[in-house]
C-alpha cells in the first residue's frame, strides 16, 4: 500500500503547478494572427491577417521611388512640349512593365534616353531596357524581362533599376550623332540590282528609341542580320549595361551582347553593292509624316551637326 501512495502523491504534487498555470492564464486579448476560417486558399496565402485598417491604407505614407528607378522623376513640364515618341509604344504597356512612359520623360541640356525592345519571334518573353543619362553626368539603367501574352498583365515580370559605374555616359552621348538615327525606321534588305530582296520569317524583332531634347527617333529593326547590324552600335553597349544585375535576364541571353555577326553582316551587304531601303509593308506612320518613295536609299545619309538627330527619311 505505501508503494502505492507514495506515487499518486507526487503525481499530485506536480500536477498542481500546471493545474493552476492553466487556470490563471488569461485568454489572448486582440485579433488573432492568420486567417479566419473558411478564407478561400488562394486569399489566405496572399492578404496579411489581420487585415490592415482599410483608411490607414489609403493615409498612410508610401516609401518613395529610388532615384535609379526613375532618373529623371520629380520634374514639372512648365513651358516645354511633351517630345512626340513614335515608337509604337503606349503609355499603358510601359505601366505594365513598370516604367515611366517614354511620353512623360523631360530631358534638358545634353541629356538622353536610349531604350531597346527585344521581341523573340518564336516566344512571348521580351525585353526592355532603358539607359538614361542625366545633365550632371550620371547613366542609369533599367531593365525588365516577362512572359507579355495570354494574362492581364505581364507575367513572371522580373526588374531592377541600377547606376551605371562612372564614365559610362560617355558610351551612349556618343550614339546622339551616329548615322543610324537618320535611316528609316522600318527597312527591307535589298541584294542589289539583279537580286530578289531577301524575305525573313522568324528571327528577333528589335525596337530602338533614341530621345533628346525636343526630338525622338526611333528605328525597328527585324530577323535580318543585315539590318540588325546597323544598329550594332547601339544595342551592344545597351544590352551590355544590363547585364549582371539578375541572373534572371542574363540566362535570356545566352550569347551574351554580342552583334559581331550582323554587323558583319551589314557590312557584307553594303560592300557587294546591297543596301537597307524603307519598308513599304510598314505599318502606317502617325499623320502628317510624309511618305517615301520605295527606291529611297536608306543607308546611310550623313549626320547633322550637334549632338542633335539628324532629319531623317521615313
């Protein structure tokens, strides 16, 4: 019998304590954290619980926008015209990507905006990268990578937003005057006289967009090697720049930003007597923009003075 006791009184003695805690723990006071039953699945793994104070989400301060994420942020029209952008961009599509639409930009002084395109024929994962350097000397670029089909949005939609090491600037002010910026800005290549002009049907479309104060222009160049190597110059240091921010645009291009080729290309094509001529079958041209004659030539008038663009066929 005492073997027996002598058990059930230490059971006793310690079940006392937790007896006790358990019945002098006061209940939780305030919303409990997560979501309440029944919250539909794909609601619960997104929406904070509790939920925030719907006014506060509206009073509450925003952190503001870096200075890389938006170069040229924070300035006021005033006086100057919005720069005409024919690019074939809406303002929308560059919401969807995160960018401040190329239409909205105020440049002044030296100051440009260099912006490519890169639309594979054979997928819907494109490209957008945008250098801009300022009037104090600083470059910035801007890149974004998606999946641009099939959803409301842009899906899988990766960015970054960085400053370029110093000196870069110097790179892209240089392209300001180069000749490529006074050919027409969709082409056909031409063989020569006794050659039928060669037809692409799959490759990489490729859209620049060069903006200075007062003026924009911008070229479309498409499949062809030829016709990508005229704007060799200027894709290069631009995808160049982009490159090394996220391993998950730089998988996008496995080559690298290398245009050896079709500017070999091109170069072939004009020492054999061929050239770049404006595409009839382009799309329409906004109004007041007169039209070309077919045989135009297209490569490559000189530049004008200054680090203007020069005028250029259309």
């Amino acid at each position: 019998m005492a073997r027996l006791v002598l058990p059930l009184l230490l059971i006793a003695v310690a079940a006392g304590p937790a007896q006790a805690q358990l019945l002098h723990r006061a209940p939780p006071t305030g919303p409990v954290a997560g979501p309440p039953p029944g919250t539909p699945p794909a609601e619960a793994e997104i929406s904070p619980f509790p939920p925030p104070d719907p006014k506060a989400w509206w009073d509450e301060k925003r952190p503001s926008v870096s200075e890389s994420a938006d170069p040229l942020g924070g300035r006021r029209l005033g006086g100057a015209r919005p720069i005409p952008v024919d690019s074939g961009v809406d303002p929308s599509t560059y919401r969807l990507w995160g960018l401040t639409p190329l239409q909205w930009q105020i440049l002044h002084g030296d100051e440009m905006v260099l912006e490519v395109w890169v639309r594979p024929a054979r997928t819907v994962r494109q490209t957008v990268v945008r250098i801009t350097v300022r009037r104090d000397g600083r470059a910035f670029v801007q890149g974004r990578a998606g999946l641009a089909c099939c959803e409301a949005g842009i899906a899988r939609r990766i960015g970054f937003d960085a400053e370029l090491p110093a000196g870069q600037a110097q790179t892209f002010l240089a392209l300001r005057s180069h000749p490529m910026w006074a050919a027409p800005r969709d082409v056909r290549v031409s063989q020569g006289p006794d050659l039928a002009d060669s037809v692409c049907v799959d490759g990489t479309d490729y859209d620049l967009t060069l903006m200075v104060p007062g003026r924009a222009r911008s070229l479309r160049r498409s499949c062809d090697g030829a016709a990508i190597g005229e704007v060799a110059e200027a894709l290069e240091p631009t995808l160049r720049a982009a490159m090394g921010h996220d391993p998950r645009f730089d998988v996008i291009f496995p080559g690298g930003a290398s245009f050896a080729g079709p500017r070999d290309a091109y170069r072939d094509l004009v020492s054999h007597g061929g050239s770049l001529k404006p595409d009839p079958r382009a799309r329409a041209q906004p109004p007041g923009v007169a039209p070309v004659p077919d045989d135009a030539a297209a490569t490559p008038p000189a530049p004008a003075p200054g680090p203007g663009l020069a005028p250029s066929p259309r």
